[in-house]
C-alpha cells in the first residue's frame, strides 16, 4: 500500500472507528521506538516491574540495554540508591514455580549492586507461613505486608540534584495492618536496626478521615518546600502525601496523624482538577473505584522545575492524564493527555493515552517528565511542549493473577488468558548516578512521520486532498 492511501486509511480509522484507535494490538513493537538525545535528559532508567519474574529487575539505558537486574524483588515500587544499591520489595516465592497465594511484601530489602541483601525489614505481622516453611514445621511467619511504596530518607520521591539519603536513614514503608478484626491502610516509619520508630493506620483516625477511602496508592514525605518555607505548617517536609486511589489526595500531619489538606473526593464541574472524579454524579464529579483511580500522587520535590506543585497520573475513565497543579491555589499549571494534545473529549484519540491501573509520571530535572503508562509497559519522556522525545515499550512478560493468586500454570492452560508486559513505575537517573558502569554510547532512534506524501506515487485510487486540507489535522 502506497504512502498516500496509507494516509487516506488512517484518517478514515481516526475519523470513523473509534473502538479500533482504542483496541490493543495483538503484536506491538518494543524496546526504544522513540530517542532524540538533544532533548531527552539522559541516563538510565529503573523499571519498576509489578510482580518478580525470571527477567529480574531491570535498569536500562537509553537504548533499551540493560546495565543491571535485581532478583527475586518486586517493584511496588523501588528505588535505586546513589551507591548503586536497590531499596524493594523482597518476594518468597519462585517466579518460575509459585501458583500459590500472594504475600503483599513479605519484606523490605536493600541489595547492592551485585545483588546481595545487605538491610531487611518484615518485622510487620506475624502470620500463617507459606507452605515450604509448612512443609518444614513453622506455622507462622513475619511479614511486612507493604504494597504500594517506599521511601529512604533524605531521598526524594524520585531523584533530584539536591537529595540524598541520609547515613542510616529511617525507611518509609506503605503497608497493610489488622485493626480490631478490619483490614486498615497503614504506614510505618523504620530506623536501620528495623525498630518502628513512627506508625499509623486508617482505622485509628477514621473519624478524621472525612471522604477519604481506607485505601493508599502512594506516600511519600514532602521534603523541603517553598510552602514551608515561607510558612504554611501544613506542608512540613515531615508530613506525608498519600492519594486514597480513588478521588482524594491527602497530606498527614506527622504528629497528630490527621489530614491537614486535601482536595477530593467531590469536584464541581467547572474546577480544574475535576477530572480526578471521572463519575458523574449530583453536585459534580466524584472517583470511580477501579476505574476513576490515581496513582503516584506527589509534591514535585525541590531541585526540578515545578517544585512544590502537586503532580499525579489520574488513571481516569476513559481516558487517562498527568496533573500538575498549585496546592494552595488548585489551579491547574500543566497536564499531558488525549485532549491537551488538541483532540477533542470525545474523540477516539483523546482516549489513546490510557492506563486503567498502576502507573506514575516523574519530573525530570531539565523540565521534561517522565510518564509510565503502566498498563501497556510504555515508559515514554516529553518535553513541557509535550513532544515524545524517548518511548520504550518493555518486551518482559509476566502472568497476571485471578483472584489474588498468581496463576502462571492456570493461564497457560487457559488459551484466551494472555501475559501482561505491566511496570508498576519507572524512574530515571543520571550517568552520573551510577558509578559501577560507564555511561553508554547513545543512539539516537528516528520516529518515522506516517504522515508523508510522494506526489510521484499515482494509482486507480489514489486520493485527491489539498495540503490546506491537510493542515485541519493536528499531527504529533
């Protein structure tokens, strides 16, 4: 098919199929489709994969190579040390082997760059131990039950020129608790020697809890701000931001435990961020559980353009978008989405940038941000002006889960059960970052532009259009 009828083709796909621009393809390309060096900020990127496999943990550069892999982890999230250490969720079973019940985080490890565990935590809860240590007389087992996140201090959220971990830093773990018979979200803060030195769990503050779901997808210390700074104690660089992974984004005091800001769960129709709430309901908009998500919602940290604003992936229903926006005024500063590409909300390609799980976006300290488009394992980077100036789509392969379980031998029986190639997030850091290895040669990789036309291609149908024509559609 010539270029000219390719083009004719995928403006009547885009124009009159919306459900085929929105359908996964069966075969997709992966690795590095994207890379212009010029303009990406360049180094090596951590992907965060959701459950362990026989690939490992990856660190890749630009290209797509890997540097680095950490075994037997889990990425829910991690987070790579200056010293080219790994801080991540430690997993029991054998990614090969296991069909058997999940354990949220049995534990919390660091592990060198060669891989081996040098600081551990899973003094959480004591419960009933997995089948081997059965099988071996153990009936019970500890467990740190943490899901969702994790922080050392002195380290930001993600990296920054201006953060580093502090020398026998506390650990900032997101975990699960049993509070008088209820499951309850939970936090708790650690010191090296694995005493909890802070906690809080959701059932204890309920009451204060006005609209805010007994759920956590993300938290994380706010770090040094220029709120504080200038003296608003509601953002103490001790306090926690957390979202509930519904509508609600929240801020903890560190001493009382109780919420000193937030915004959600309801959002009037004409409020900037009132696409957190994707449902329509009486009074405005309000999240959607599974659905209406958002995920990895933080205060952009100091060091990178935009410090002190909020930014979150709002997974969103049916189409997804990374916010940022002022804390203290709402106001909406920059977003990347279907719609502020130029297309329309109910256009089928307002709808192609969509992640119904997972996922997290980071800002980079030349201003660009980092998105992981988690569902698809599509890490992409854009500039402010929201060109794509590096794509990666992870080739690694994992099973999903039914009903909790991992269920590799039970979807490989079942013929219409597919793999998932899902990241939890994605972090970047410099060369510089990494001392073990030395920073690669780049490459850069060309994005072919569909839109091309050769007036010396002709043919029984070709397709007469004006380039005045051509200029009504936006290309990006």
């Amino acid at each position: 098919m010539n270029r000219l009828k390719s083009c004719a083709l995928a403006l009547t796909l885009a124009l009159g199929v919306a459900g085929t621009a929105a359908a996964a393809p069966t075969v997709f390309p992966t690795g590095v489709t994207i890379y212009n060096p010029e303009k990406a900020y360049n180094g090596y990127t951590l992907l965060c994969v959701l459950r362990a496999t026989p690939h490992g943990l990856p660190l890749i550069d630009m290209n797509g190579n890997v540097v680095n892999k950490w075994m037997r982890v889990e990425g829910q999230p991690a987070q790579l040390l200056p010293n080219g250490n790994l801080l991540a969720e430690k997993v029991l079973y054998d990614p090969d082997k296991w069909t058997g019940r999940l354990l949220e985080g049995s534990a919390v490890v660091e592990k060198t760059w060669d891989d081996k565990i040098v600081w551990e935590w899973d003094k959480g809860v004591e419960i009933e131990a997995t089948p081997d240590l059965k099988a071996k007389g153990q009936k019970t087992m500890w467990s740190a039950q943490q899901h969702h996140d994790l922080q050392r201090e002195g380290m930001a959220v993600y990296y920054t020129p201006t953060s580093m971990p502090k020398e026998g830093g506390r650990t900032l773990i997101q975990c699960h608790k049993e509070v008088n018979g209820q499951d309850s979200a939970a936090l708790v803060i650690v010191d090296k020697d694995g005493n909890t030195v802070w906690s809080w769990n959701y059932m204890d503050h309920a009451a204060d809890m006005k609209g805010i779901a007994n759920f956590q997808n993300a938290a994380s210390w706010l770090g040094p701000n220029k709120w504080y700074d200038a003296g608003d104690q509601r953002f103490h660089p001790e306090n926690i931001i957390c979202d509930d992974g519904q509508s609600v984004i929240y801020i903890l005091d560190h001493k009382t435990g109780k919420p000193v800001w937030q915004v959600g769960p309801n959002y009037g129709k004409d409020e900037p961020l009132r696409h957190l709430g994707m449902k329509l309901e009486e009074g405005g908009y309000r999240g959607l559980f599974a659905g209406g998500m958002i995920h990895h919602a933080h205060m952009i940290p100091r060091g990178v353009p935009g410090e002190g604003n909020i930014m979150v992936f709002n997974n969103g229903l049916p189409y997804s978008e990374v916010i940022e926006f002022d804390p203290v005024t709402g106001k909406k500063v920059w977003e990347y989405s279907g719609q502020a590409l130029g297309y329309g909300p109910t256009h089928s390609l307002s709808h192609y940038f969509f992640s119904a799980t997972i996922s997290s976006a980071q800002r980079l300290p030349n201003g660009n941000t980092l998105i992981c488009e988690g569902d698809g394992g599509r890490i992409f980077e854009v500039t402010p002006e929201l060109e794509t100036v590096w794509e990666y789509v992870t080739p690694y392969m994992w099973y999903g889960m039914v009903s909790g379980f991992v269920a590799e031998e039970l979807q490989r029986a079942d013929k219409k059960a597919r793999p998932t190639n899902s990241v939890y997030r994605a972090y970047r850091y410099p060369y510089s970052y990494i001392k073990q290895v030395q920073a690669p040669r780049e490459t850069p990789v060309e994005y072919e532009d569909p839109f091309i036309y050769d007036d010396s291609i002709k043919g029984d149908h070709e397709v007469e259009m004006s380039g005045e024509e051509f200029t009504t559609f936006k290309r990006y």
